[in-house]
C-alpha cells in the first residue's frame, strides 16, 4: 500500500544468513506460539513434515509510470524462483493505481518463477481488473499438505482500509470448519490487516463495523484451527502482532520499497524486524515453529536482531 492518493512471537531466535549472497533476517516463533494449551496440538501429528512457501507483496507494476518497479520485479522473481518453496503467495497490489497494461507485464515475468503463484488484490488492484488479469474467482482456496490458505480481496480502491462483507466471513466460518474436518490448519490472506495499529503505525485496518469484530471472534471460535493472518499493505518490511493469540497476525514486506517508521524506537506494540530493503520472506511451517526469514534483495549484510514477543497466555 502506498502514501499517495489511492485508485482501489516472543522471538525464539533470529538470526543474520547468508543465502545465495544475498543477506537475509530470520525470525522464529517456538512451539510456544503455535501449540493451544487447551486441547492437544495439531501441529505434533509425525507425518506432517515443514512446509516451506515464499510470500511477496506490494509489487506495484507501473509505479509512478516509471520502469523501476519491472525491474525490481523481475530482479525479484528471479531471486524466487532460486529459493527453496512450493509456492508463492502474493498478498496484493500487483499494479499501482489499476494501471491494466502492467497486468500483462506481471505476468510476463511472474513465469519465470517455475512455480504456482497465488495472489489477492489489493486497494491498487480494482477488482474487475484482477478478476480479468489473474483469476475470476477472487476469493480462493490453496491447499498444501496440512495447510490450507483462505485467500480474500478485503481492499477497494477508494480507501486505505479494508472491508469483509457478511458473506465473506461466512465463508472464512465454513473453511476453517471445512479445515477443521480434515485435520487441516489454515492461514487466511488478506492485504489490508485487521489489527487496530494505531499511531505511530499507519493505522489503517479492517475497522469493526466492516468486518472486524466479527472477524477476531471467528478467530476466537476457530482458536485451534486458524494459525495466521498474512498481510501486505503496508510497506514497513516484517511488521506483525501477537496479541490475538494463538493467531499470529504478520504484514510482509514488499518487494518494491519499504519504509522505516521508527517503531521500535517509539515503543509500538508488536515487532518489526530492523531491515526495510525491498524483498521477500521465506516461511517454513513446521511441527515445532513457524520461520520467517526476511530475505531482501542485494544486500551484502544482514541485520542480526532479537527481541521479545508479547504474548497472553491462554
């Protein structure tokens, strides 16, 4: 999500890698963040073996009119098409400012990748468009394994927040139902996050007359089944909450820029890893923690951090 006027856990370890030359900043959220203490944990089942999937946001094909975003683009998806992942996620605005001929452009590179990419529109990514360009049916379903990735368009051109309509949040009821059933987890994407991040965060979010009370209190019914809520929006590089448990709540980086708000220094709640280079994240789910590895794009050194995650017992 860009400033400019719109068209439509605590941590286990973090540590600097070096991967194919490039710099890289990992997190990871230990068994105590993904176990439910109530009943027995899911995740410990022996024949679920990690998973591992890429995630990308923000790329905004035709940004400014200018070329710079093709080209961090392609720079991107041939770094994506190195790193180890069964799939790509893209959490929206795949164009900037509903530019149609950059679908094309998009496309054109995102084959170079040699794997299956799933995005979500974004507030720059009209809807009609993205149903044109990248899939008629908006709102989808993913499966990979254990996993199950409920995806959504909860952004309009109009506004930086983000919006669930009633029949939306029945159908997030009826997959994580549906989930539930099979033995399976899910992550839900969605561009614009639903976490209230009040100054000196953006603040912009799913506000509860649009769809968040409802939300957070599917979350609470769904407590053993929903694992995530993956975001872009907000181009602040690794930026994520912990204070719904057990859900994680985490907005990506995006691949085009990323701004340093300062929030660490401000105190804001939450974390938000010290590294704001354009990029993409690595994720590994496995039976004993979800990993994110914040992998920018032309770095020579990786920031080292640790700090902790708030979190409430449950």
């Amino acid at each position: 999500m860009l400033d400019h006027p719109p068209s439509q856990f605590r941590f286990a370890r973090r540590r600097c890698l070096q991967l194919t030359g490039v710099a890289a900043v990992e997190l990871t959220l230990g068994p105590r963040f993904l176990s439910r203490p109530s009943r027995a944990n899911p995740l410990e089942r022996p024949e679920r073996r990690p998973l591992e999937i890429l995630v990308i946001s923000d790329t905004h094909l035709g940004y400014k009119g200018q070329e710079s975003a093709r080209r961090q683009w392609q720079a991107t998806a041939e770094a994506l098409a190195k790193a180890p992942g069964a799939l790509v996620l893209h959490l929206g605005d795949v164009v900037d400012g509903g530019r149609e001929p950059q679908y094309a452009v998009y496309q054109e590179i995102r084959e170079r990748i040699g794997k299956p990419v799933h995005e979500i529109p974004g507030n720059h990514d009209p809807a009609e468009l993205f149903a044109r360009h990248i899939r008629p049916a908006i709102d989808t379903v993913v499966e990979l394994e254990w996993i199950r990735f409920v995806l959504l368009n909860n952004s309009k051109p109009e506004s930086h927040d983000g919006f669930l309509a009633p029949r939306q949040l029945e159908w997030i009821d009826e997959q994580c139902l549906a989930a539930a059933r099979d033995k399976k987890l899910v992550v839900i994407g969605l561009h614009v996050p639903a976490h209230r991040n009040a100054h000196p965060d953006r603040g912009w979010f799913i506000k509860p007359t649009d769809g968040q009370t409802r939300l957070y209190e599917l979350l609470a019914k769904h407590r053993d089944t929903v694992l995530a809520l993956f975001h872009g929006h907000f181009h602040n590089g690794l930026r994520g909450w912990d204070d719904h448990p057990p859900c994680h709540e985490i907005c990506f980086p995006s691949a085009l820029y990323n701004q340093d708000r300062k929030l660490r220094e401000q105190q804001a709640p939450g974390y938000n890893l010290p590294e704001f280079r354009p990029g993409f994240t690595r994720v590994t789910i496995a039976p004993e923690s979800l990993r994110f590895v914040y992998q920018p794009l032309g770095g020579a050194e990786g920031v080292p951090h640790t700090a902790p995650i708030p979190r409430t017992a449950t």
